[in-house]
C-alpha cells in the first residue's frame, strides 16, 4: 500500500486488505470491516463467463459506486452546514453538480436522489445537458436550482424558460451580455419571469492548469463595464429584481484556500454593489474549484494535488463571504457550489488488464551463431567488434558502450547496403543486448500492453498530461519485482502511460503469471485507474475505433456476499463504433455475407464454408472491439 500510496490518495474509500487486494470503503469512513468490498471480486463476478455464475462481461470495466457518490455528497453538505454552523452565517448552503463532470444518467438520477434531502441541484452547460437536468430534476427538490450556464442562443434561453415554467428552480446565467437580448425578449413572448444570473469574470486569476478560465482576460463572464450594462438594461425593462444570482467561477482545482478565500471575497463585493445598485441578489455561486488531491502529497504546488480538506473549503468560503457582507451589513446570501471533480472523481474505477510484458532476455547467443557473425563481418567492422570484446575483457563500461554502439551502426549500414544478412544483424543486436545487461546498463522498465485505449479512456494524461492513480488491484501483498510503463492497443505512439504519480517514469509492478499473455495459460492480472470518475467519460474518443469500456454499478450489500451488482452493461460494440462513423452495420453485415454467397453459387470454393463464414460474421459486428482470449473466442473459416 506504502508503495502504490494508496492511503494518501485513496483515504477513506480504498484500501488494501489482508488478501493484498483493493477494498472499497463504500461509506468513506464509516465503513465497518463487513461491508469492505473486495474489487477483485467484483471484477470475477463481471467477469467470469454467464454459464460459471459471472455476467460474461469484457473488460476494460468501469465499476461505479453509487455508495461512495452518496458519500461525497453528504460530505459536501456536512462541510458547509459545519461552518455554516460553527461560523454563525445566517444563509444556507445549496449545491448543484455539473453534469459536465459525467452526463451518465445513473449518476445524475443517484445525484438528484441522494441529494434531494438537502435541495440539491444541477447545473448545466449545453441543450442536451439541459433536456437532461430538466429531466432529472422532475424527480428532485422543488428548491433544487438548475442552474443554466455556457454559451447561449435564443433556443437555449427559450428551453430554460419552459423549465422555469414547469416550476424547476431554474436560472439563467448570462456568460454574455447578448444573452441579456434573448432572455428579455423570449421571457415577454413566453410570459415567464426569469431569474437571471451573472457570470463575473474575476481579477482574482489562479495560476494553475486549471486556471486559464480566470482573470480579466479569462474565456467566460461578464467584464465589470458589462455587469454594469446589464443592471443598467434591466432596470430600464423594469426587470432588475429578476437578478437575483452572482456566479463565478476562477478554475477547477484551486491549489491552496488563501487563492480561494481571495477569489469568493472579491465576488462577495461584486455581490454588495449589486445589491446597492437595486438588484435582488440572494445567492452567491462559487462555481467548481474544490480539488482532489490525486496524489495524496496535500501539496498546493502542484496542478495534481490541493493543500486543503472538504472542511477547510466550505469553511474558508463562508467565512470570506461573511467577512465582506457584515462589514457591508449586507444580509448573507445563500451560498450554491458547482463542485463537479470532487463529487464525482471517487466513485468509480477503470479497470484493464496487462495482456503481455515485453521481454528484455535477448535470445542466448550460440558459440556457432558468433563465429558465423565474426566471420561474415567486413573489416572495419571487425575492428569494432574486435575494441568490444578487448573493452569487455578489461571491463571498461564507457568503451564497451562506445563500441557496442559504433558496431551495432556499422552493421545496419552494411544491412542497408545488402552486404548483411538479416540474421547477422539479429545476432549483433543479441550481442549488444548482452552486453548492456553484463555490464548492468540494460533498460530495466518493461513495457506492459494493456487492453485499453488511453484515448477512449484516460484523455486527459493524453490531452493535458493529467497523472491519476494507476496501481494492480491484487497481488500487493507481494513485492513487485519489475518496474513498467503502460503501452494501450491504438496504433499511435500516444497510446501508453509513461507518467505515474510522485514524479515515478515507471510503475512497480509484478511478473505476469504464465506465459504472461491473453492467450496464455497464466492468471489475469489487473490494474485500475483510480480517481477518474469526473471528465474521463465525456472527454474521452474513439481513435482506433476502440469505445468505451463496459460498464457496472454495485452497492454495498449486508450478508455473505456483501455487494450487488444492480446495473451492467457492456460497452459498444463493433456496430456501434462503425455507426459513429457512418458505417451501416447491417448493410455491411449483407454485402460481406452477399459475397461469400456468390462464391459459394459459382462453386469456386467449399460452399459450405463460405455459407458458415457468411453466417458467422454477425458475431465480429455484435462483439467490443478489445482483445479477448483466443479460449473464449470460436474461429468460424
Ligand atoms: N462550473 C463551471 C462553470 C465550470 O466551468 C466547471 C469546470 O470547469 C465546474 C463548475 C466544475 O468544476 P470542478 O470540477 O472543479 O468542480
């Protein structure tokens, strides 16, 4: 666990336990040791095929936890009622969650049902993630906001008004001062009274990854001169009591809460002036921020890791806000958080497994294989070989690198000129090889091919270089004997993850069993990608035409088996992938079929195999697109 600090980024939901695997820690802290959830178990029971008990499902598989959501989010409320409490502010706390994080439908519904005690919302970003949030909304509290923010067009702004309309607590945030235009002309023709929200863009600018979207110069809100124009327009529509929010929002992952309590106190004073200038504000939206600390460091220095507790967040909000309304002797607003990655990071867990490990043990060379080599070798590249083999008897390191290297360029030059054969050039690699390991300079790190697509999967290490949690799920009760980089399936050189926590260019890991290969006769080995539960789903692609992985939820459940798997569903399908890309599956399926028929009718081959093949080709369309073992899959030809 020490190794893979599994205690500093996964308390209190992942652990190791006495077997050596993963547990999950379904209710945080009040776990008892009975509901512990073994996640090699889990992977078993989804794995193992239907006819041995299992759910026949392929990896890689994404398991949810709706339990550990449950968490967070009661973690969340509890932190702001805590200081609200403890601080004596006089408003209450209100979230919503930005369905950007992850649209997933079970974990909105499980969002807008664990959280309807305490009127927990939504906030959404686009159309579609507005149809959604309405949608889910019908079933949450009738306080819950929905919370519409990004770029908008008059359909956008006519669509959160029908929600206004069916009684969802619905609030139009203008990102732009055109959308003012919009939401003042289609209210009329609607005949709804809107609630209105700006987006004020900050001086406050945090310096992280994440904070481009702050300062001045920042993608979104509203400048100060714009802020000004919009009181000014809808007082002169007689509209000015619709203003009613403030929203702002300076960057996911704020690093450290002196950055935060400076960026909630300036929009605290944004919020009085509106308030003096005849708005009728009442809620304060800090927008996201609230930061996972994804390598367990605690450290503010890093775009990874945040130097704060949940506690120490709400705490330090409250008491900015305080602060600036009770000089002003401003009543306190109600305080709303568009906290997305810490909602949701935790409860889920990508999981794949090492098909193979590449090998660094060249292939013994023989005393026959040498001499062949020696003796086909032209002089001056004898000469080289010659300085190796004289370097390596007086064990100079420098000099046998120099020569190894110089004979190994020699020899592909003459390759390249067809004056060396294939075998020659295979024996000098061996040779170098063994030379490197003798003198201990040979590359430890093995490469780990794993059936998974980095780009479907884990974008953002792609994309922005973000480092997650990548450890083996079992097996940590035995020393990990290599160190490895990840290579996924795709055709691409991006595909591998070479960048692991604490600054680490390589994972320990443990000896593949067998064979240490998918058709092989060794046991799976497992890894997980952990805190991924925000931004992976959405963000992620299909190069290679490899889609997202299969997907689970199980809650905790008491007895002998103590968890339940509720919801499964395998990923795309071959089908699937073909059709995002305009394919027609059934109509390829028929002109493939069409052509073994027609070579089967003109008796040009076996005809009863071309009839087999046709018929079996439903199977390549209807499976996913991930490497599965040669046992579990039946050649038809
Ligand atoms: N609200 C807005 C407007 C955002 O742009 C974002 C993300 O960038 C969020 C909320 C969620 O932020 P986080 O995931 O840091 O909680």
């Amino acid at each position: 666990a020490a190794l893979y600090r599994v205690d500093g980024w996964g308390a209190p939901y992942f652990t190791v336990n006495s077997s050596g695997n993963i547990s999950i820690r379904p209710h945080g802290v009040g776990t008892l040791a009975h509901q512990e959830i073994d996640l090699l178990k889990v992977v078993r029971k989804v794995s193992e095929p239907k006819s041995s008990g299992g759910l026949g499902l392929q990896l890689p598989l994404i398991v949810r936890f709706p339990d550990v959501l449950k968490n967070r989010l009661e973690s969340l409320q509890s932190a702001f009622n805590f200081a609200i409490q403890s601080h004596g502010y006089e408003a209450h706390y209100q979230g919503v969650y930005p369905v950007k994080c992850n649209q997933d439908r079970y974990v909105v519904e499980d969002i807008v049902e664990f959280g309807s005690g305490f009127r927990f919302g939504l906030e959404a970003g686009s159309k579609p993630e507005l149809l959604l949030a309405m949608s889910c909304l019908c079933k949450g509290s009738p306080e819950a906001f929905l919370v519409c923010n990004g770029f908008k067009d008059a359909e956008y702004v006519s669509l959160a008004l029908v929600a206004r309309k069916l009684h969802l607590n619905t609030v139009i945030v203008l990102e732009q001062e055109e959308e003012l235009d919009f939401v003042i002309d289609i209210s009329q023709k609607l005949g709804v009274r809107p609630v209105i929200g700006v987006r004020a863009k900050l001086r406050t600018k945090h310096s992280g990854h994440f904070g481009s979207t702050s300062g001045e110069k920042g993608k979104f809100g509203l400048t100060t001169i714009q802020i000004l124009r919009v009181v000014k327009k809808l007082k002169q529509y007689e509209m000015l009591d619709c203003l009613q929010l403030l929203h702002f929002h300076i960057g996911s992952q704020i690093p450290s809460t002196a950055l935060l309590a400076d960026g909630v106190g300036e929009a605290a004073q944004i919020y009085c002036e509106l308030l003096r200038l005849g708005a009728c504000v009442k809620v304060i939206d800090i927008g996201g921020g609230l930061g996972i600390d994804y390598d367990g460091s605690k450290s503010q220095d890093s775009d990874i890791s945040v130097g704060y507790s949940l506690e120490e967040y709400a705490s330090a909000v409250v008491q900015a806000v305080q602060l600036v309304c009770d000089r002003k002797g401003v009543k306190h607003p109600v305080l709303c958080s568009e906290s997305g990655r810490a909602v949701v990071s935790h409860h889920s867990i990508l999981l794949f497994e090492a098909v193979s490990a590449s090998s660094y043990q060249s292939s013994p060379m023989s005393f026959n294989g040498l001499q062949d080599l020696v003796e086909r070798l032209p002089n001056d590249v004898l000469a080289d070989y010659r300085n190796l083999s004289a370097a390596a008897v007086h064990g100079e390191k420098d000099n046998c690198l120099l020569y190894a290297e110089q004979l190994k360029q020699r020899c592909v030059e003459q390759f390249k000129e067809g004056s060396l054969g294939i075998e020659q050039l295979a024996e000098v690699d061996g040779l170098c090889e063994l030379v490197s390991k003798a003198i201990g300079v040979s590359d430890p790190v093995r490469t780990y091919h794993v059936n998974l697509s980095v780009f479907t999967s884990i974008p953002d290490f792609w994309g922005i270089g973000q480092l997650f949690p990548i450890i083996p799920i079992h097996r940590l009760d035995e020393c990990p004997a290599v160190r490895g980089i990840l290579s996924d399936l795709t055709c691409d050189s991006d595909g591998k993850i070479d960048k692991f926590i604490g600054g680490e260019s390589s994972l320990p890991l443990h000896e593949l069993e067998g064979n240490g290969c998918i058709n092989g006769d060794g046991g799976s080995y497992y890894l997980g990608m952990f805190l991924g539960g925000a931004y992976e789903e959405a963000l992620g692609g299909v190069h290679n035409l490899f889609g997202g992985p299969s997907v689970v939820r199980v809650s905790q459940r008491n007895g002998p088996h103590n968890f339940a798997v509720t919801h499964a569903a395998p990923g795309p399908s071959c089908s699937d992938l073909l059709r995002m890309m305009h394919f027609e599956p059934h109509l390829m399926f028929e002109t493939l079929k069409h052509r073994a028929e027609e070579l089967a009718n003109n008796g040009n081959d076996d005809s009863n195999g071309c009839m087999a093949l046709a018929s079996g080709l439903a199977r390549y369309f209807d499976n996913m697109p991930y490497l599965v073992a040669a046992s579990s899959c039946s050649l038809t030809a």
